[in-house]
C-alpha cells in the first residue's frame, strides 16, 4: 500500500518523531547531540519555525514544531540530509541514518499542546537516560530544562508554553514542572504518538470526560485530534493533492515547468542543469526548484536528479527561488 503523503499546514502544530535505521544510535555523544541541536536551532531561526518541546534519544529523537512560510518537509530535509552527512563522515559510513521517513503528525492545539510537551519532555525518563525528575530537571538534551531557565536554548519558544501557566516566570515554572511531574504516572502514553485511529476508538479518557456525552471521531494517523479538526486537515490535504493532480493532467509537468521558466529568463531549458555559476542560469535554477517543489510536489530527490544536482542544492535554491518568484510576480502554479 503506498504511503500517505504528510499534512502540512502553516502556522500547525506538529509532532515530529525521527527514529534510526533498525532502531540504531543517531546519536553516540555530546558532539553528536550538540551538533544536531546546533543545525536544528539555526534551521529553525531562518525559516522562522517556532520549537515548543524537543528531547533527544540515543536512536530517536522528538520535536514539537509549529511551521511557518517555509514548508515543514523543507525544514526537515535541511536538518536530517544535513546532520546525515555530517554522522557518516564523522563515522566513516554510509548509506542511510534514518528509518524510512521521520512521523509527523498534524495536531490540534487545544486541548493536545500541554499534553504533547509534558509527552515529549519526559522520554529521558521513560527511556531510563535519567532516573528522577530532579535530573530530568537540569538534564541538557531536553526541552524541560530550558523552560525552567536552567538551559539557553534561544530558538526555543519557553514563554509561549510557560503562558499557559500564568503570568509570573517563576511561579508560572513551578506550575509547569509539577504538571509534567504529574504526567510520569500516566506512562507511555500511545493515543499520543498512534494517530487518529486510536482516538476514534474513544482514547485519551481526560479529554473523553470533559465532553457532553460521547462523540464518534474521525481517525487519520497522520492527525491528533477531534473529528472537526481531523475533516477539515483532511479536506485541505485532499484540495492540495487535488490541485496538484489537476496541474498535472494539464500537462505540468517537471518538462513543462523547466520550459516555462527557461522563457522567463530568455534561456534554454537544458542551461539550468548542473551547477553554473552564470546569474541567469542561477536565477532560473532556483526559480525552477521553487515552482516543482511548491507548486506541483515534486520531490527534492526527483528535482535533483533532474537538475544533477545535490538534494541540499534544491532545497537552498527552492529557497532563493521564492523570493524571485515574489520579486517577478510568479504565482505558485495553481
């Protein structure tokens, strides 16, 4: 059965769950760690993407990310390629660090976002990588401590989590840790990380007490939440995927957008491939990675191999791309 394609939407919510090959380490040290976190808070602060929990396992790691312009497989792509390439060469191996693709799953703010962070931050001690809450407390490759001040993580958005508590840092902090404290005996946890399916089967007892009877809901294992949010993530994923398939029965294709874009810029289409250095072959490469990515879907891997390029390469120049794209007046296909 092929794959469900991911539910992206500016400005959601999304938990995202990055497990090893064959549940392998992606992380062996302190270097490893703060590598990783070093390229995800850079990543984070030029896409303008907003981290509400984090924590790093020794082969798996966790993020709780609200997107913004700058699509969330675009931001993940930067910050796995990246820290891959960096893990093999440090390790002198090859092939792939990761299993499969990362999870992300779409999640609706209220009444999950609480409960999502006080989730994520308290893996190091289901994990068994600490033993209590007062290490979990000052433990440095958690979330948990720079909401408590005890780390400075500046891309980490602390006062948006701590609003929900009051107003007072300090006494705002001592809400917040006794309410993850609150959450060690509530254990794993699955109607959390397994999707919608679960849900729909009356999971999560709290929020099924808070409800005026019993409400049937809508399941979907790439979204966390109540069955008005799961439809209508659902019908903006299927209006996106309709939009894109309409594009292509139209004739758009990866052909038909490098032609466009080679006219644009008065070139043929065969002098954007490679990686010329000439300002309008450049100017229209990145034009070009902009339109096949955001505009039809095509995969960074797919728009590489057509331009022999790298896969980094596209997602830089999909970047750059945007910004042509605004300055010349070029809508996104639609």
């Amino acid at each position: 059965m092929p794959r469900k394609a991911r539910i992206d939407a500016p400005g959601a919510v999304h938990h995202i769950i990055i497990r090893g090959i064959e549940r392998k380490e992606i992380f062996k040290d302190d270097f490893d760690r703060n590598s990783f976190l070093d390229r995800l808070g850079r990543i984070l602060t030029e896409t303008a993407t907003s981290c509400y929990a984090w924590a790093l396992i020794p082969n798996h790691a966790h993020l709780l990310l609200r997107s913004g312009k700058v699509p969330l497989a675009t931001v993940m792509r930067r910050l796995l390629t990246g820290y891959a390439q960096y893990y093999n060469r440090r390790y002198r191996r090859h092939g792939q660090l990761f299993q499969n693709r990362y999870k992300s799953i779409l999640c609706q703010e209220d009444p999950y976002l609480l409960e999502l962070v006080r989730y994520i931050h308290l893996n190091p001690l289901r994990a068994k990588i600490i033993s209590d809450m007062n290490q979990l407390n000052a433990y440095t490759y958690c979330g948990h401590s720079v909401i408590l001040g005890k780390e400075n993580r500046a891309w980490q958005d602390s006062g948006y989590i701590l609003g929900h508590f009051g107003k007072q840092r300090k006494a705002t902090q001592n809400r917040y840790q006794e309410y993850v404290k609150e959450g060690i005996e509530k254990g794993k946890r699955p109607e959390l990380v397994g999707g919608g399916l679960i849900r729909s089967l009356g999971g999560w007892k709290e929020i099924e007490n808070l409800r005026k009877g019993s409400r049937r809901q809508k399941g979907d294992e790439r979204i966390l939440g109540e069955t008005e949010f799961v439809l209508g993530a659902l019908k903006v994923a299927e209006e996106e995927a309709d939009r894109r398939y309409k594009l292509r029965a139209k004739g758009y294709d990866i052909e038909a957008i490098a032609k466009k874009v080679a006219e644009e810029f008065g070139i043929k289409p065969e002098e954007m491939i490679g990686s010329g250095k000439r300002p309008a072959d450049a100017k229209a490469r990145s034009l070009f990675c902009f339109l096949a990515v955001n505009g039809l879907g095509i995969s960074a891997t797919e728009v590489a191999r057509h331009l022999k390029i790298t896969q980094p390469a596209v997602s830089l120049s999909a970047r750059r791309g945007e910004k042509i794209a605004g300055e010349r007046k070029i809508e996104v296909l639609k």
